[in-house]
C-alpha cells in the first residue's frame, strides 16, 4: 500500500505542488474529524451570514474555509488564494510560486443530513510579478490547471487527483491519518445509462436542455434507444465521484432563474477543477457549447454552465445544443 506522500514524491516531478497537495490534506482531515463528530463539535446548522455568492453560509462552509485558508497560508509555495467563501482573494507568501483555488465545502446543504460532502481544489502557476491580492492573478483558463482534485467525506474520507498525469484516489485511513493510494489511472466508461440534473428547474433551462433531457427520460421509447436511470445527491463531489466510478452525466445547465447568472456552478472552484479531473480520466466536460477549461475566467466567481462526464453521452448533449 504507497502512502500518499510516496506516491506524490514519484508521481509529481513538482516539489512545491507536492508540498501544496500533502499540505491541504492537513486541513482536510481535520474537516473529517469535525464531520465525524458532527453535533457533538457544534458544527451543524446555519452560520447566518451570506457569503459573495449569495448564499447563507452554513457553520461548516466557514469553518472548513478557515483550516484551509490558515493551512495553505503557512506553506511557503502558495502565493495567494481564492475561495467560494471569500469575497478577495487573499495573498500568501511573496516567494511562492502557487495560485491555490477551493471550495471549502461542497454540498453543504447535505451537512445537516449527514450526507456526504467534499472539497474541490485547483492549482494554477503565478505569472511573475502578479499580485496575489488582485483577481486578474486567478483569471487562468482551467488549461493552465497545473493539479486539481477533490476531497470526498463520506462513509470514507477519498482524495482523488491529478496533476496532469491521469486520476488516481486515495483513501484515508482514519486509524493513522494517511492517505494510501486505492486506485490508479482512472477512466470513465465513454457511455452511460445513468443521468444527474436537478429536475426542479425544467423549465429553466434552454429549449435545447429540454428536449435532451426529455429524449433521455424516453428512455429504449426515445432517439437515444435505451433506459436511463436518474440520481441527485446535490453534492457535486459525490456525482463526480459516482461518474469516476461508474460513469454517467452531470449537468447543471444554464437557466435563466437569474440572467445575470450563467448556471448555478462556479468556473473556478466547482467547473475547472472538475473538468481537469475529467478530462484526465477520459471523460468529456462541456458547458454544452464549448469545454469548460476553454472558458476565459472574467471574474473568481464566475459561474458557468456544467455537462460533464462519459464521453460520448457528452459528445450527445452537445449535438443538441450545435
Ligand atoms: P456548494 O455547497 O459548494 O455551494 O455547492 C453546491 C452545488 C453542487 O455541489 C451541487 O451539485 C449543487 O450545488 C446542488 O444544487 P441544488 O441544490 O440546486 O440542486
Ligand atoms: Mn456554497
Ligand atoms: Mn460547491
Ligand atoms: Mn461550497
């Protein structure tokens, strides 16, 4: 069994990387012990605050935004770093070379179920001169992506990963805090029967989005000749997740709920690190026009538009919208 830092020092030719990487998973076991513990350590329940989103903060988004912000803040290689939950982005050590991206914690409306949750990251390199403190530093497309992964808390704590070399995952054993690797060179079967999108909001979506989804539910009876199967965790750590296991399609489209928003999805912490991890696992990542890590970012909190997963299912989606 390689343990993870083993596995980095032969796999990623990229010492200040692999100091990110084994770093960040400090924070991350902790989240998993504070998930672990659940109400007994106070962190269910609301925060009562909004974060720039929009979104009312739960206890644990912030919580967990704060271990890794100090986490990441302490390793020399990390420049700057922007988060879902902050409204800057906040610079770290001058000598670093290291843009650091995050969404503390994903599917957190899932916290008070007790339903997993993740965290998703994203690693880009600095221009020299660039000012960690300023959004242009961050404004990459997901092509410029130098590592990405997640972190999955369910009924184990996954790390899954690429730093551009194919997927691999690791699992935590919680008796000694290491990370062993579980499985290597992922890939995602290129067709699917199963389908993830939030069906409430149908009628939202574009014409196009509509009448794919409506084929896919048509099942053998449809164009597509054969019977899908529907899951919706509202955790988008968990879909992918399944995706990488099993294959599949995740979407969350564009709506037009609120025009000023192109889906519900952010490019930087949710879409570009998702789409490096599977494109790197042989899957497909689209936001139904183009790939999502073509997008130029305009801002660290842009949202985008999400179709991603086994290739060709993607490859379909996409013909609907040519
Ligand atoms: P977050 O908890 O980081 O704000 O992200 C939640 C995201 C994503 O994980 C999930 O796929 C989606 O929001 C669920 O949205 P709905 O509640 O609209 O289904
Ligand atoms: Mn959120
Ligand atoms: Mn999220
Ligand atoms: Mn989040």
């Amino acid at each position: 069994m390689q343990r993870l830092r083993t596995f980095l020092d032969h796999h990623c030719d990229n010492e200040a990387v692999t100091d990110i990487i084994d770093g960040l998973m400090v924070a991350c076991k902790d989240i998993t012990h504070q998930l672990h513990l659940g109400s007994l350590a106070g962190i269910l329940g609301s925060a009562e605050q909004e974060n720039v989103q929009g979104e009312c903060q739960k206890k644990l988004d912030v919580i967990s935004n704060d271990l890794i912000k100090d986490t990441l803040a302490n390793i020399d290689a990390v420049k700057g770093i922007a988060s879902e939950e902050e409204d800057e982005p906040v610079a770290c050590n001058a000598n670093g070379d290291y843009l650091v991206l995050f969404d503390p914690l994903d599917g957190s409306s899932n916290i008070d179920v007790n339903v997993t949750v993740g965290t998703i990251f994203s690693i880009l390199k600095a221009a020299p001169g660039s000012d960690a403190a300023s959004q242009q530093a961050y404004l990459q497309a997901g092509t410029e992506q130098v590592a990405a992964g997640y972190v999955l808390y369910g009924p184990s704590t996954l790390l899954v990963l690429t730093v551009g070399k194919g997927v691999f995952s690791f699992t935590l054993d919680p008796r000694d805090g290491e990370f062993f690797l579980q499985r290597e060179n992922i890939q995602i079967p290129a067709q699917t029967q199963e389908f993830a999108i939030n069906m409430s909001n149908q009628r939202f979506w574009l014409p196009q989005m509509q009448n794919y989804v409506g084929d896919l539910l048509q099942g053998e009876e449809g164009p597509l000749g054969k019977r899908y199967n529907m899951r919706w965790i509202a955790s988008m750590v968990a879909e992918i997740h399944r995706i990488l296991t099993r294959g599949g399609i995740f979407m969350y489209p564009y709506d037009n709920r609120d025009p000023s928003k192109p889906g519900k999805l952010r490019l930087m912490y949710e879409g570009n690190p998702m789409s490096m991890l599977v494109e790197q696992a042989g899957g497909k990542a689209s936001t139904a026009f183009e790939n999502i890590m073509s997008v130029q970012p305009e801002g660290i909190h842009q949202r985008v538009s999400v179709v991603m997963g086994s290739a060709d299912e993607v490859a379909t989606a996409e013909k609907y919208h040519a």
